[in-house]
C-alpha cells in the first residue's frame, strides 16, 4: 500500500497536502503524452504522489515507469507549483492541496501501456488540439507554460 493510501484510511476524505511530480512527455513531433484516467473518463497530465524518502525527480522517473512502463531520463524542471489554485477534488470526494514539480521529458524509451487500475489509455496530442481533459490537468499546463490561461 502506497503512502496516500494509508494516510486515506486514517484521515478519511479532509483535504491533504500532497507532494508530487508531474512529467510532460513530448515525442520527436512536439505532442505530449497524456493518459486517459480510469475514475473520470477525462484526459490527464502523468504523475502522482511523492513516497517517503523519494525525491521529486525519483517520484516522476517511478510515476511514469509505474503507469506507462516508459523508461524516461534527462528531466528538465520546468517549474514547481502550488498554492490555492492548486486545489482539488477527485470524483471519490478526496481532497488535497497539490504542490508538484512539473518536469519535461523528450528522451525516452518503450511503448506506452496501460499498466494499472488508475489509467484507461494512453495517447499523445498537439498542444493546440487537446481532448476533453481533467481540471487539475489543464490548470498545471497552464501554470507551467504550455496553454495560455483562461
């Protein structure tokens, strides 16, 4: 059982801080990797929740690794975000806080695949042609540079 789950089962649905890392994956074409999640239908960004003794750079490699069984190296920081407006609510009803480091990635290895219950897909889009995607999701493009705020 990961850290966030056992945290779940002490503290119920209470907003939380939650420190993670987000990874845009960018192929040779400019698109990014986005997966299509398993609890709302919706397109998302790839990432997920810091382990003890991890540090950010490792939580993005094992994330990626964990949903995509993409192998990714040379991560470039492109930001760190939190705040307010980082706020959310899973369809579950858990609460959090989101502070995550946003990283690119455009040096990688493998084929992207469904390895978990979170992800149903995995496809990459043109920046100016994105699905319909998930709230937190486009707000970390967003603040990270890759869409212009609305």
């Amino acid at each position: 059982m990961n850290y966030m789950m056992e945290l779940r089962q002490k503290v119920g649905k209470m907003p939380l801080i939650m420190v993670g890392s987000t990874v845009i994956i960018k192929n040779k074409q400019g698109e990014i990797l986005l997966q299509k999640r398993a609890d709302t239908g919706l397109w998302s960004t790839i990432g997920g929740a810091m382990e003890i003794g991890e540090s950010f750079e490792e939580t993005a490699i094992r994330e990626v690794e964990e949903e995509t069984s993409l192998k990714i190296k040379n991560l470039e920081l492109k930001g760190i975000l939190a705040g307010k407006d980082m706020y959310h609510t899973y369809p579950n009803g858990d609460e959090i806080n989101l502070a995550t480091a946003v990283y690119e990635v455009t040096d990688w290895a493998g084929i992207p695949k469904v390895n978990d219950h979170e992800s149903l897909d995995f496809k990459f889009f043109e920046l100016n042609d994105l699905p319909e995607m998930d709230p937190l999701a486009i707000k970390i493009l967003e603040k990270s540079g890759y869409l212009i705020e609305k």
